[in-house]
C-alpha cells in the first residue's frame, strides 16, 4: 500500500528545500514528524503539511495504522520561476528570479531498504 501526497507551486527554492527533505528520507512517519516538527528550516512547514496530508489519505483510504507508516518516496522538483527586475544604476536593470518547487511525497506500511551509493560490495578478487 502506497499513498502519495502532492504539494504544488510553493514559494520556496528547491535546493532549500531538499535540505530538510534529505533528513525524513526512508524514516518511521512518527519520526520525521517531530524531526519536521522542530527544525528551524522554512521549509520544514510545507513538507509537514504534505505528511500530513499523506497520513490523512492512509488513514482515511486505506485504514492504515499511523505507527506502522513509513516515508516511502520524497521528491522536490523545480516549479515554474516568477522573473522579476530590479532597477539598477544608470537606467539598467538586473533579474529576480523568485524559484518555486513542487514536494511529492509517499507514505507505505512497510520500510524500504536503504539503497548505497557507489560500487556494489564485491570481493577484491573481482
């Protein structure tokens, strides 16, 4: 069982973003709700409310048990930008560029294993 959650357009740069993203990945929901909970990061309010509504629709849909939820899939891609200008000296002018990002993130009743980066283990002898 799988239950994804979408928050759209928010007003936040994706990289920054990604940084409290990167700390709930492949964690117990209960766990990253008290990580988001009291992290000092902007964007620990969008991603709670996305989990929130992700454990909504797991509780409500499908009869899931909060305790046994874990974080599945959680992703942050680029939104459209809204360019601005700012005037600058001498009649020219320099862009502002205001990033948006869209959270998508999944909720299932059973852990994933942790994938590893880099070479697979492999003995020394090839």
């Amino acid at each position: 069982m799988r239950v994804q959650a979408i928050a759209k357009y928010v007003r936040l740069s994706p990289q920054k973003c990604r940084l409290v993203v990167d700390q709930i990945r492949a964690k117990p929901v209960g766990l990253a709700l008290d990580i988001l909970e009291f992290s000092p990061k902007k964007a620990a309010v969008p991603v709670k409310k996305a989990l929130d509504a992700a454990i909504a629709g797991a509780e409500h849909n499908e009869g899931a048990d909060i305790d046994e939820l874990w974080i599945d899939r959680v992703m942050v891609d680029e939104a459209p930008t809204i360019k601005r200008f700012r005037p600058r000296a001498k009649g020219r002018s320099s862009p502002i560029l205001k990033r948006n990002c869209h959270i998508t993130l999944s909720v299932s009743d059973e852990p994933q294993p942790r994938k590893t980066r880099g070479r697979r283990n492999r003995d020394r002898n090839g």
